[in-house]
C-alpha cells in the first residue's frame, strides 16, 4: 500500500491532477508519457496508472520496463484495460501490474481507487518484527531481509507476506487474501491473487528463502512455520 508519493498518469489533463490535489495532501500528481517515465529517477513511492496503448510503445512493455527498473521505491502499477477481457486482465498482472482498471479512468474514478487503497486514520500500535528462521521481517516499515539482505518485494507482496508470517500454519482462501489486503472482489478476481503469490514465490526465491507460501489445492495458499 501506497500512503504518500507520487501519482503518475500516462495519459490525462489538468482535471485528473487537482483531482489527487483536492483530495489527498500526502499525493502529488502528473502526467507523464513512457519515455518521460522510464527516464525519471525513482525518488518516492510512486503509483503508476499505464493506458494499455501508448503511442511509443505498449502499456504492457512500459509495466515489464519499469518493475525491472524501479526496485528501491515501492511501486504500485494499475493497467487501465479498454474492455472486461479477462485474457487481457491476466495479460497485465503477468506483465507486472498490480491490478487493473476498465477504461475510461475520469478524475472521480482516479480518485475512489485512491480512496480504496487509504488506511483507516485510527492509530496503530507498532508490530513487532516477525522472525522466521534467518528471516525478518518488519510489517510497519514494509521491509523483508534474508541473512541481512532486503528482499525486494513490491507493495502487495510485502503485504501478503506480513500476512502469512503473522498467521503461519492457517490455509487462507483467494477470496479472504482478496480482503486482507484490503481490496474487493470488483477490483480483482481470484486469478490475480495467484499472480501475486507466484511473484512472492519468485522473490523469495530469488535469494534463497526456503520459506514459502504453499499452495493447497482447491482451497488456497498457507504460510508453514518453521518449526512445523
């Protein structure tokens, strides 16, 4: 999850940006073409919302593009999708888009996806860090190391994982992880929380963690401790 940074827009106008302005003051906002984006420094968490066709190149290429690139800075990418095709849904999130959206995106609909990502604004007491064996992990902070290194998770997947590490052993359904974090059943289906466990799996991977979710047929995923 995003709370403050950067909102990016490959296409739109002056009514999308005041629209971020005028409801969010932890947000600034642009618009930005794909050669403007690929070139701009990493300098905050920053959301992207990519247009499927980009006159320089596809929306799919730009989101491959910059989740190779951006890895120092949590990075959110929506896929605005001309149609419902769910062939192009899975298309995106392979591509490294975190969800989609059915165009046209106007500045009300911009503003109510921003609204369903916003935590609630009553105070939390801070969570312990979580060890598992030579991993740790820290959820207040967003941030997973192995043996002393950062494991370069994105937002989501950070977020799942915070999830099993604080309920290991307990099988959790597509649908109820559809809710940890913290979205709907409008926004994603059940296949694109299987994109975000499989690019968890490949993080974890990666570098070595032989801790990792499990999936259990034709119910959902389960986190195993250590010790079980």
């Amino acid at each position: 999850m995003i709370k403050s940074g950067d909102i990016v827009l490959t296409s739109g106008d002056l009514a999308h940006v005041s629209a971020v302005r005028d409801n969010f003051l932890s947000f600034e906002a642009a618009v930005m073409n794909a050669t403007e984006l690929c070139a701009r420094p990493a300098r905050a968490p920053t959301w992207i919302f990519v247009d499927w066709l980009l006159p320089e190149m596809s929306g799919l290429q730009l989101c491959g593009l910059l989740r190779d690139r951006i890895n120092d800075h949590p990075l959110h990418m929506t896929m605005i999708l001309p149609e419902a095709d769910p062939r192009a849904q899975a298309r995106a999130l392979d591509a490294g888009a975190d969800d989609y959206l059915i165009a046209p995106l106007t500045p009300h609909a911009l503003v109510q996806r921003l609204r369903i990502y916003q935590p609630a604004a009553a105070a939390r007491k801070e969570t312990p860090a979580i060890q598992i064996g030579e991993l740790m992990i820290q959820p207040d902070s967003h941030l997973t190391r192995y043996r002393g290194l950062v494991v370069p998770l994105q937002s989501n997947e950070q977020r799942l994982l915070n999830h099993f590490a604080r309920n290991p052993n307990r099988v959790f359904t597509r649908g109820e992880l559809i809710g940890v974090l913290g979205k709907s059943v409008e926004v994603c289906d059940e296949r694109t929380v299987d994109s975000w466990v499989s690019r968890l799996r490949r993080k974890l991977r990666s570098m070595q963690v032989p801790h990792l979710p499990r999936t259990v047929r034709s119910f959902g995923y389960v986190f195993d401790s250590a010790e079980a």
